[in-house]
C-alpha cells in the first residue's frame, strides 16, 4: 500500500505538483508509528537501522521536492536521512549533486 502511495507522490513530483507531494510526504511520514516498525524491514548493516522498506524511499522523495523548490538544507536533511536508513539509496547520489550545485554557486559568487 505505501509504495504504491510513494509511485503516485513520485508521479506528483515528476508532474511539477512539488507542494502538494510534499503535503502528501508529510502525512505519510507523519503517520510513521511504532507499528509500521512490523512491517518488511531493510535489514541492517553497519551504521544504518531497521526500518521500513518504504522509509528511506518517502526521505529520498522528499529530499527531491525539497530540491525541486531551491530548498537546498531541507533536501541535504532529507537524503541523509535516507540513506542513514538504507546506504544502498540513491539518496548518495542525489546527496552528491546537491553538495555539487552548492558548490558551484559559491564559486560562482567570488567569480561577481
């Protein structure tokens, strides 16, 4: 059920409906409760949780509507919370590219 609530938030976000995805996010994070703990779990590995398959995918979600809306912090915040939930996520790459933009816009700035 929640992946296919993350398939359609996904939809969202590639639709240019950032903000309402990101209400969507909100609630589904929000509802986050110590009995989603039961469900099928990432297992884990050394430096990283158990947590819920869909857990790190909602994060790494977010972290691109975040991206999508310029909010740099709330993206680095939300893709490392993904992959300190799963380190296989492509939150690392997502991540990267953000550090990588930020980057170069500070270059950039010294460059005026």
């Amino acid at each position: 059920m929640r992946m296919e609530q993350l398939t359609a938030i996904r939809q969202l976000i590639y639709n240019g409906k950032v903000e309402e995805a990101l209400a969507a996010l909100d609630l589904l994070l929000a509802g986050y409760s110590n009995t989603a703990k039961a469900e099928v779990a990432i297992p884990a590995t050394e430096g990283a949780k158990a947590a819920p398959r869909w857990l790190a995918e909602a994060y790494y979600l977010r972290g691109n509507a975040y991206r999508k809306l310029s909010n740099w912090q709330a993206a680095l915040n939300d893709y490392q919370r993904a992959i300190d939930l799963d380190p296989a996520s492509p939150a690392q790459q997502a991540r990267r590219m953000v550090i990588d933009i930020l980057n170069f816009y500070h270059k950039d700035m010294y460059n005026q």
